[in-house]
C-alpha cells in the first residue's frame, strides 16, 4: 500500500537558502523538504532555476483568500508583476511582465488564445489549489501561449491513510453591511487512501453579491464582459489514483467549474470628464447572463524508476464556454435581421482541446554532471464564438494543431556553477473552412486555408552559487505564442482576403533576457531580477472606438522585480517589494518603438510591504500594503492617477477549527480601477474599486 503522489513535494531549507521564505509558521518550515517545480518540464528544483520561478503555497493562498474571494486580486497580491484586478470576471487586460500568461491546472491548458476573451482567470475554485507555481517570463516549456509566463494551479492531492474530511464556510459584506453587499461560501473535501487506491473528492458553491465603493456606492457592473458580482460559482474536483509499486502511479483528475451572473442589475454609465463614476441599478438585462463553464480531465501516469529514467505521461482535454452580455451593439447589427439600431445579440466563446504531455528524464549522467529531459508534446485546439441569440457564426470554427518535440539539459559544470540549455522545436498548424464575416464588418467572404509555422525555439542560462548565501541567475528564454486569431478572423473587411495569406496570423515568438541575484544572509533574503522582452511581430491590443481590435506590432517590454524579507523572529516577518515596468511598440511601422503601452498591456509600478506575525501557536494576523504609482499613457484619454490600498486579516485556532477575519480596503480608500483609467476610455466601464470589505471565515479538519 503506497500513500503517495506524483506532485507530492516540499520546500527544503536548502532551497529557501536561495529564495525568499514565504511567511508560514516556523514549525511547518521545519518539516518540509525539498521542492521541485511540475510547471518545469525538467522538474527543476525551487531555488536553483536559471529565471525567476515562485511558488506560492497553501498558507499564503488562505492568508490572501482571508482577506478577498477575487481571483485576480490574489494573484496581483502575491505576484509583483502582475497587473492589477479588474475586479471582473474578465481578467484580459490582467498581464504578467506585460505580457500573456500561460494559465494551466496541474499541467492542462486552460487559456484560449486562439480567441482570447480573457476568461482563464476564474477556471477553478481556489480552495481546490494546493499550491500555484509561477513561471515569470517566455516559456515555451508547454507551448502555445506563455509569452508573459506561467501560471500553473497544482490541485490538492490526496493524503495517505484513514479517511480525512475538511470543511469551510465564510460569510462577505460591505463596509454598511447591507444584504445587497453579502456573499457566502460553503466548501466540503473528502480524502484518504485504501490499499493501492487513493482519492479526494472536493465541492465548493459560492454567491457573491454586490461590491460598493469607498463612497457608499453600488459599483457599476459590467453587463457585457461578465462580472464577479451577483453571481453564483460551483466547482467539483474528483482525483482518484492507482499504485502499481513504490515507483509508479496512475492518477485521473476531473475538475468542473462554472461561474454564472444572477443577472439582477444593470449597467448606470459614468461620466469620465466629470469624475463621476459607473454605478449599477436593479433591473432586468436582456438576453442570458453571462457564465464560464469550465470542465478540465486529466489521466497522468508517473513512473520514477523506468530503468534509472523518471517517465511523466499525460493525456488531458478541456471544454470551455464563456458566455459574454448582450446589447444592442453595433457591432451586431444586421439589416437583413432588423433595422439597424434594434437588433439585439450577445457572444459565446466555444474551446475544447485535447492533448498529451510525454517526458522522460535521467540524472547524473557523466558521473553526475549531466541531466537529460526529452519528450514530446501535441496539442488539438478547436475554438469559435457564437452570436448565440441569431444563431450567427462571428467567429469561424478554427482548429489549431500542435506537434512539439523538446530536449533539455542541465549540466553540473562545477560546484557552484550549472547550466541549463535546451531546444523545442514547433510544428504548427491553423484549418479555417471560407467563411463570411457578420454584416457590421462588412459582410465578406474570406476564403479558408490552412496556414502552417514551424519555429525552433531555444533556452540558455546559468546558476552560479557565489558564496553560501548569494547566487546568480541569467537566463535567455523564447515563447510561442498567437495572436488573437479570432479577433483577427472576425475583422477582415476587405474583400478578396485569404486565411493562407494573412500576415496577421503568424506567431508571436518572444525573447526573454533577464540576470538577478538571490540572496540570504542570516535572517535576510532577497531577490532581484532584470529583464527584458521583445516581440518583433507582437500583438497589442488598441481600443477603437469601444472595440478592441489585434495591431501586430514590434513590442519591447523590460523591468525590474525586487524582493526583500527580514525575518525578525520566529514569529514576525517583513517583506517588500518593488516592480518597475516599461513597454513600448513600433506603431508607425519603422521597426523601432516609438509609443508606449498603456494599461491593456502593461501594469503599473508598484511599492509593497506586508507583516506577517504568529503571535502564538494560536493567534496570527497579517498586514498588507501596495501602492501603485502613477503614469500617463501616448493615448488620449488614458491617464492613472495612481493609488494606494491596505489590507489586514487576523486568525484564530479554536478548539475545534480555526477562525479568520479579514479587511480589505482598510482605510475605505475611494479609487477608480487601473483598467478603467489606463485602458479605457469608454463611460461604461469608468469603475470604482471595491470599498472597505469584511470576510469572516471558518474551517475544520476531522
């Protein structure tokens, strides 16, 4: 009987002693062990990659979840570069260094960038995440869509023995407590193992009601992107596993999830040049409301002894559909269906994609100096989106084959010095029958093709441990990547076009450069890291006239991430943390960048602290503060202001369970959202961010 798991790994103070400790308790360090990273197709340990990887824990997930239920949020909290919340259900315009992330659950692709409709933020129930690991910078390690990174969401795995259960439930509201503004969540978790089996089976159900700004005011929802607000989530992870022996497991992972509106209020434009902001009323939106519905498989078998060679073989597939608002849309107009100014309609993106990871690795080679990694990848995407009330096809059905063969190699080149290198070479390929766009784009007919790429892309950098306490990282990383082929599809106005010769459908490879440091010397840790991203046919999304549209641009991106923790004692930490970034694009096509980007495609800079005390084995709280800085954009209309927030939570262990509280919005600051002032100019979407809100929390173990 084997009570393990192929994901079941730790944190080793070794590894701490060249990464920044998260802020857990004293005693939990102490038994943790080392930790590899699964987003790493090398599996490569925390601490020792040639860029900057973080992993954020079980602890800081609850820390954060304490404190805000927005998907969003936590990441923006927990990751320095990452843009802040829209506070929606739309996280595009959400980026990582500037750029794309890659957002996966336990290895299965769960963005859409073949119509990118900003939906992969809200795909799983945080409370089924044991932990997320965080690739900053091009990878192209799993493929299609990591030009910014990697955000892999690592389910919980079953614990071994006597059945086990867990459950939870906490209670949200507003500043005045009023019903509109509550929100509640249950969540129940069953695991254990018997003989060679082991399983968990986990459900969580959460309503949401209005958020009010540092006014008093009803927040404007977003009734045609989707919102968080007024709504109703469910998610159902089942993991079962088999082991063979010691060395060898098989493990199925179904995760469900849909996220829907209640559909009760409506959209209340603000005034822009007024400072006044979008509110909401109650009332009775047309069409559907808007929903993600998510369902995510995956079948993984793990052999760490295959005649000396580790085997991961994984086949997953993926169905998603992302419902959007209606409206009487210009976009949606038809005289042929109504006169023009009449015709209602609302979009749904349509995704499944099938696929297979295999990799085989084998350490200490040459007496120890050399590790191999080689595998294949394939992956079969098939998207489109419908205008769901007429029955029209806005986005034609476009399937995107993949075929990717990979080697990587880590070479212990001294004591202190390893090296990591490798090659993956895309086979790629985009099948789009003739089609005819909807009437507003001037109802053409393009005809269909079969475009295919191939690129060969490369990684290079180096680990040198200086001394005990400070080591050097340096790292040249490519990503592959689309465009928005979708909405590049659906806004061919010109006659006589061809899917084959397109340009605007080649890929987006990436260059990834960055050096830093960490550092840790006695109770100090640090990290520091440059880097800098180019695109030399990038993507960049532009906002004409309300409407997003793809312009394939040269793009060049390059910042600054930098932390620094003190741990004072046993019980109390200090962190900062400082993020500079800065991105330009080629717009008037010379090859040289000349205009910079606003906040649809990069996030502001940001200043940060947090304490983190454990005053007793009993009693702990947290405090939290960024502030981030303002800019002013090339664009007309765009310009941030800039603001700062504060947060703090306290727990509790009772005799049975542990209680929370926390604030977010401490001090009831009023501000107006970094997406609605730095990547929007409409009146609808000019948003007020969420006022002083209180969570209450309960959760058991038995």
């Amino acid at each position: 009987m084997f009570h393990k798991s192929p994901l079941c790994l730790s944190i080793s103070l070794a590894c701490l002693a060249a990464a920044p400790v998260p802020s857990v308790l004293a005693e939990e360090v102490m038994e943790l062990e080392v930790q590899t990273v699964s987003a790493t197709r090398a599996k490569t340990e925390l601490g020792k990659t040639p860029q900057k990887v973080t992993v954020i824990t079980r602890e800081q997930i609850e820390q954060q979840l304490a404190i805000t239920s927005d998907h969003g949020q936590v990441l923006s909290n927990l990751i320095p570069t990452y843009s802040p919340s829209r506070q929606k259900l739309s996280n595009a315009g959400e980026t990582l260094r500037g750029r794309t992330a890659l957002v996966m659950i336990d290895g299965v692709p769960q963005s859409t960038p073949l119509r990118a409709g900003g939906r992969d933020g809200y795909t799983i129930d945080l409370s089924m995440v044991e932990r997320i690991e965080v690739i900053h910078g091009a990878s192209a390690e799993h493929g299609l869509g990591a030009t910014g990174g990697i955000i892999n969401y690592v389910t919980r795995r079953p614990k071994g023995g006597t059945l086990k259960q867990h459950a939870g439930a906490s209670l949200e509201a507003a500043d005045d407590f009023n019903g509109e503004g509550m929100g509640y969540k249950l969540d129940y978790r069953i695991e254990g193992s018997q003989g060679d089996w082991d399983y968990l089976a986990a459900v969580s159900g959460q309503t949401r009601g209005m958020f009010y700004d540092g006014d008093g005011e009803l927040i404007g929802v977003d009734d045609t992107q989707g919102d968080i607000m007024d709504s109703t989530s469910t998610d159902l992870l089942l993991k079962l596993g088999y082991w063979f022996d010691e060395a060898q497991n098989l493990e199925l992972m179904v995760n469900r999830f849909e996220l829907k509106g209640d559909h009760e209020y409506v959209n209340v434009p603000g005034d822009r040049d007024a400072g006044i902001p979008t509110t909401s009323r109650k009332g009775d939106p047309l069409g559907k409301a808007p929903q993600n519905e998510v369902l995510a498989s995956s079948l993984t078998y793990n052999n760490s002894d295959l005649a000396g060679n580790v085997l991961t073989a994984q086949l997953y597939s993926q169905r998603f559909r992302a419902r959007y608002g209606g409206g009487i849309l210009g976009a949606f107009q038809d005289p042929a269906i109504a006169p023009v100014g009449t015709l209602f309609d609302q979009s749904q993106n349509e995704s499944d994609k099938y696929g297979g990871k295999l990799s085989l690795s084998r350490d200490n080679l040459l007496d120890g100096y050399l590790k191999l990694t080689g595998g294949v990848d394939f992956l079969q995407d098939t998207t489109s989106q419908m205008l769901i009330a007429t029955d029209r096809e806005w986005v034609p059905e476009t399937v995107f084959q993949n075929l990717a063969p990979f080697i990587q190699a880590e070479v212990r080149a001294t004591e202190r010095l390893t090296l990591h290198g490798g090659l993956r070479h895309e086979f790629a390929k985009l099948d789009v029958d003739t089609f005819r766009t909807i009437a507003s784009a001037g109802g053409v007919t393009v005809e269909g093709g079969k475009p295919d790429f191939e690129e060969t892309l490369h990684n290079i950098g180096l680990v040198y441990q200086a001394t005990d306490w400070a080591q050097v990282f340096a790292n040249y990383s490519e990503g592959f990547g689309m465009p928005d082929v979708g909405r590049v599809l659906r806004g061919i106005s010109q006659p006589n076009q061809s899917v084959d010769d397109f340009l605007d459908l080649q890929p987006i490879v990436t260059d990834n450069r960055e050096v830093g440091v960490r550092l840790n010397w006695q109770d100090v840790d640090a990290e520091i890291s440059y880097f800098e991203s180019d695109a030399d046919l990038g993507s960049r999304l532009e906002n004409v006239g309300g409407v997003y549209q793809v312009r394939r641009e040269r793009t060049e991106i390059s910042g600054l991430e930098a932390t620094l923790g003190w741990q004072v004692n046993d019980m109390h930490r200090l962190q900062a943390v400082y993020t500079r970034l800065k991105g330009e694009s080629d717009t008037n096509g010379d090859g040289k960048v000349d205009t910079d980007l606003d906040g649809a495609n990069i996030a502001p800079d940001r200043y940060g602290l947090s304490w983190q005390a454990n005053w007793t084995d009993k009693l702990n709280s947290r405090i939290q503060a960024n502030h981030y800085a303002s800019r002013s954009f090339d664009t007309p209309g765009l310009n941030f202001d800039g603001y700062s927030l504060v947060d703090a939570s306290v727990g509790y262990r009772l005799p049975v369970g542990e209680v929370s509280l926390g604030v977010e919005n401490l001090l009831n600051r009023d501000y107006m959202t970094y997406y609605a002032q730095a990547a929007s100019t409409r009146d609808d979407q000019f948003f007020a961010g969420r006022g002083r809100t209180f969570t209450l929390g309960y959760q058991v173990d038995f």
